[in-house]
C-alpha cells in the first residue's frame, strides 16, 4: 500500500475539527513532525481561557 505522511492524515481531522467540537478546538498549526492546537472552553471557570498544546508525531504514532 501506499504510505501515507503524518501531514496528509491529518487533513481531514484539521477540517472538521472546529466545527465537530463546537469551535471548542482548534488546530492553529500543523507540520510534518506536530501538531498545535488550542481548547477554548465555553462553559466553566475556564470559560474566557485558551489552553495551547502541541503533539507530536511520536506520541501520537509511536505510542
């Protein structure tokens, strides 16, 4: 088969993920190697924060 790099599979995600989550979650960057995304909380005593995370490829596939 063909391999696939770890930027196409996460086109689609990227997408529909905002929308999926009711804009709760965003990816506000993407690479060959990570991942950054953002959670905007709209409930809580988090409500007015914005929590940032990267991932990268190695705990998402290696793991």
């Amino acid at each position: 088969g063909q391999q696939r790099t770890f930027y196409k599979d996460l086109q689609q995600p990227h997408r529909s993920i905002e929308t999926s989550t009711d804009r709760q979650a965003s990816v506000v960057g993407i690479d060959e190697t990570s991942v950054r995304g953002a959670l905007h909380p709209k409930a809580g005593l988090t409500v007015h924060a914005v929590f940032y995370m990267i991932l990268s490829h190695c705990d998402i596939i290696c793991k």
